[in-house]
C-alpha cells in the first residue's frame, strides 16, 4: 500500500503556470510521497503508543504529519489532474450541475474565486452528502478544512508555493489563469463516477 | 438543501456517557447545525465576494466558519449513530478487515485507543481510497485533520465537551468505555456501504 | 532552568468555579509543567536535527510540543493568579487605564466578554507595544492567537476543560462568574510593573 | 494609535535576498499593516458584540483577523530589521549570551537552523522570562506559536513567500544566506533593552 507518485508532465496545454513554476511545484509534490510513505512506515514499525499525549508525544507528532502529507499527496493529484486544458468551456452537463447548485454558473465562478482570495491553502469545490450540495471548501493547510465523506472536484492550490516563483504577490493574475486553465473535462468524469 | 437535526435519544444501552453528559452534548451538536445553516444562508445572501482577502475579511469569517460548522454536524452524527451497544463484538467480517490492514484487531484497536490520547478533537477510523487503505486519523478540530475523500467507519469525540462533565480530566476511562460501547452492527454497514 | 509548578491553593474566595473544576483544572495545568520539562530535556539532550524537516519530522513534533506547553503553563498562572477577590471593583487607576484605552471600563467589559464567547481559548487582556494599546487578543489554542511582545494583564480561560464539569454547556454563566471574581488588585500589579 | 507602515530601504547590505524579493516581501508587509488598521476600526466602530460566537460569528472574524494581522506586522518589522548586515559576526557579548543558554554558539545555530526548516511560518529566538531562558520558537502562521511575554531578539521569516520567488523550494540555501546576513548589532541592542 505504498503510495507511488503520479506522473504529470509539463506541456503547452499548461498556460496558469511555466514550467519552471511546475517543477519546483512537482518537487514539493514529491515531499509529500516521500513523507507519508515515511509516515506510514514509523506506523507500522511498533511506534510508542503507550506514551500517546495530546499535548506532546512522538506518535502525536506522527499522527500530525499524517494527515498533512496524505492530503498534501491527494490535493496535489487532484489539482494537476485538472488544469491544462486551452478548451476549457465546461459543457451543459457540467453548467447545469453547478446552476442546480449555485443559481448560476457564473455565481459559481464568483464564489469559487472569492474563495481563493479568502484562503490560504486551497479551494475545494465539492459534493456534500451530508447537505446534499456543491461547496466551495476554503482550506488554510493540507489537513484544516476538508469536509469529512466530501468528493472533490475541481482543486485549486493557493499555497504560496503555488504561484509564488511566477506571480510573486499577484495572486489575482494566478487565480485569473486558473480559471482559463482548468480541464472541465476531468471536472465532468469526477461529477459523473460520483 | 437545509441541514436537519438528527434525532438522537438517550437510552440505557449508552454506557459510554450518562445522560447528563449525553444531553449536553446534544445541544451543542444542536448549535453546529443552526450555524451551519446560519451560514448557508449568510453564503445565499450576496456576501461580500469583493473584499474576500486571506489576512481577514468578512467573507474569509464566513468561510472559516462553514468548514468548522459543517465538520461539526458530520462528525457529531457519526459518533452518536456508532455508540450505545451491549453486544459489542465485531462479527467476523468486521475483525478481519480490521485485520487486513492493522494486522490484528487488537493491534488496530491499540492503534485507536493511542490515537484517541493524542487528539485534541476527533479519532476517525476512515478508509482512504489514495492509498486503499485504513487510517485512524487524529483530528484536532472538526475541521483540522479530516482527509479528503476518506469514508468514515467508526467515530470517537475526543473534544473536552465530549467527556468533561462526567469524567472531568479521566480521559483514559472515558476512552475505555466508549471502547466497551461501539455499536458494531452500525461500522459494519459502513464498510459495506462503501 | 526547569520550571516548577506553582501553587494554587482553593479557597471560598474562589467563586468562579467550585472545589472540584478547580482541582481537576490543576491536574491539567500540572500535566503542562510535566510536559514542558520533558521537552525541555528532550531539546538538551541531542535531537536529531539533521533531520529538521516542516511536513514532518520527529524534531517538528518536539518544537510544536515546546510553544503549546510553554503556554499552557504561562496562561494558567496568569488566569489563576487573577481570580478570587470577592472584592472584584478595579480602582480608579484601573478603570482610568481601561476607559483610555476602550472608551470606558463597560464598553472594555462589553468586548472582553464577547472575546470570550468568540473564542475556543483563552481571551488575554494585553498591552500591545507595537500599537501603543490595550487589546482583547482572542486565542483558539495556548499557542495560537498570542501576539509578539504583548504584556498580559488579565487572563481567562475558555478551553472547555476550564468550565464543562461545573458549568456543562453554560458558558455565558461561567464567563459572568469570572467577571465578578476577578481579582483586580493582581491587574493593577501587572499594569504597574511593565 | 493607527500602526503607521515603517520604512525599509532595499541595500546592497541585505544579501540574503534580491531586490524583486524583497520588494513583493514589502508589499505584503504593506497589506498587514493595512489590514490591521482596518481591523482596528471595525473593532472601534460598535461592531455585533451579542452576537459573539466561538463556532462562527462576524465578530470573531474580526479577532481571528486581528492577531494574524497584528503579528503579520510587528515579526515582519523584526525580520526586515535584523538583516542586512555584511559584517555578521556577533560580538563576544551576544556569543556568550548564547552559549549561556545553548552551550555554545554553534549549538545555538544548529537548533536555530533546524528550528527554520521544521517551521511553516517563523523562526523566533526570544527570551522567555518564565522559564528564564532562551528558545528558538517554531511558529506556523504569524498568530501560532508566539509565546505570551516572550521578547524577539532574532526573527527568521520562514514563510514560502519570504523566498519562494527567488529560491523556489531550494528552502536550505535561503536559510544559509539569511545566516550571513544577520545583523547582529540590531540583535544586540534588543538583548540589551531587555
């Protein structure tokens, strides 16, 4: 149950970032790999459990680093796979899903980039089962503010690492590029396995 | 789309918590769903797109809270919904799934109880789909530790509220007697609704 | 340099909370003292800083300890420190200090008790260098919401752990019962010595 | 008490960074400043005090905002202070100053330089007055891990937007550079205003 890097190539297709931005990028993608592997072999070798503390305790720290590598892995995944399109008109299945949701796909846009002014992590646009509803997730860290059974399907990264190389403090102009970037047809295949 | 409250009644099959402890905490799961639904509305109502930032604006309050509410119901719903059993054995299916990934039962549930002592919020026992896999993520809030995409099978409240009034700072015993609690019959409908 | 525990004894004067919140609040302070010195030791005694690393390392879980302990331990001094005068009237050196700062000593209190019900903390009354003023800093966790250089004043708990087995749910009648037992000669000692 | 903006002037002095990163370090810096001015008049303008909420509420918004923005400012104040030095050699009297507590001075380094690539946000050396002792804090956000009383005398902003536009994830050589860059005498004379 290792997990094993994806791979993702830089091409053409990729207009929100430049290559040079896309390799530091791929690199930190692959500290991630690297760390829960790490993680989950410190688990499974007979950790110190009996010392286990909320407030300090080695295996704390491990269990701490669990949850921000695992998602640092899965949301990396997740975002590369979605952006890179220069076709990126999400179709009518796609329009309606999300006016069903959000009154219209432009009200949509506005909340989602809103969103990504408003964090410092990431955004999530998602399907709650709990509500029965599309939610823009804002996250401030890998692990602080996913929402427990949520199904992602369009990841923005807005750490700094994200845009910083290319943008530096334009965050504005990255986000903008993102929106013209997005892959709307990965969008739909994660819409329709739901 | 309007969260409604789950009906959760006292019963002398919760041995886990008094009814003392058991209604206080119905009341503040009570509060999460009014502020998750207090802020669906707030999102509804034209919120202040323009001046969303990430230092602070009112937008980014709403957005922080949206996670932390929303959280709040899921994860409160999950834990009442799998305590209260006598009979508290996991059937075959259930031990050997456990097995499978932890080793053994009891090495999964050593794993649980230490997990359960380095949290300051919640323990969920989750499958994680990116590394097929279980986990028994450690939680710090209900919005802090929670990994995209996971499916929540068993779920342990570790916030203060959850256990103060009855066992004061007795965090072990509580632990204990949740362990002695779990409704198996409902963990195991998760693993096969998944 | 290791710190010792200080002593807290209860007595009558103490009518914020009763004999048993206040015992077991003292364990868990004690548990912060224990807690600190520990990682104190494990800091002296050769960690593996080669291996310092953000996503996750055995170092990151000690330095993450040292801040959350550390404050642990401050902040519960100064909070009992600063309860138990039955004579709870600030004299006028306090109150002029207060209203220069706020307006007025019941506009002060106004904001000092909605910090308190905004935060999942503590709420430290503190001067702050940097703007030459008083503030009301709202703190999630011991070691989240501290502000560089600022001089505590006044300190309340809000951790549930501070109110849940005397007050369960009710925390607007703890935060009241803190306001009538401050001890106002212990602020006025702290204002006059920065 | 409105914080005015302090002025720092890009130098051939300040090695450790390059001028472009500076200058998108000094923007941001700028938006903090802003931000916790406008926070201020929030606060002061009669803002919804009843309706104070730990889970959400526009008032806790507002003072989440107002520690993450008054730190953004005052460790950023620090930092800008602190390099800039060619001649970086501290004097003997900041070096036994530090070997007092760490044991030597390049003990002091090696945790200091740990304690930068474990951290997420800041590294601050700082004297704590409770345990009489020095500490290099590890801080995650500007807001996480301060230490209440604690005196910064030397700040390291670890931040990926410190760097990230002239280093990308080459994190290590920022690190290296911001080591030659120091400029002790600032270090100095905060030791000595103490």
């Amino acid at each position: 149950m290792e997990i094993v890097k994806l791979n993702f190539e830089y091409s053409d297709d990729v207009t929100v970032i430049n290559r040079e931005q896309f390799e530091a990028h791929m690199r930190l993608y692959e500290g991630y790999v690297n760390k829960i592997n790490e993680i989950d072999g410190l688990l499974a070798d007979d950790p110190d459990l009996e010392g286990a503390n909320s407030t300090y305790s080695e295996f704390r720290g491990i269990k701490r680093g669990e949850t921000y590598a695992l998602n640092g892995v899965i949301l990396h995944e997740f975002y590369f796979e979605n952006i890179g399109s220069n076709n990126n008109e999400p179709d009518e299945v796609v329009m309606n899903f999300l006016s069903r949701f959000f009154g219209s796909y432009e009200l949509w846009q506005e909340h989602f980039v809103a969103t990504a002014k408003a964090s410092r992590g990431w955004v999530i646009l998602c399907y709650d089962p709990r509500s029965d509803s599309l939610r823009n997730l804002s996250l401030d860290l890998h692990d602080y503010g996913n929402a427990a059974m949520s199904i992602p399907l369009l990841v923005l990264d807005m750490y700094e690492h994200a845009y910083f190389l290319q943008y530096a403090d334009n965050k504005a102009e990255y986000i903008d590029n993102f929106m013209k970037n997005i892959d709307w047809s990965v969008v739909k295949d994660r819409i329709e396995s739901m």
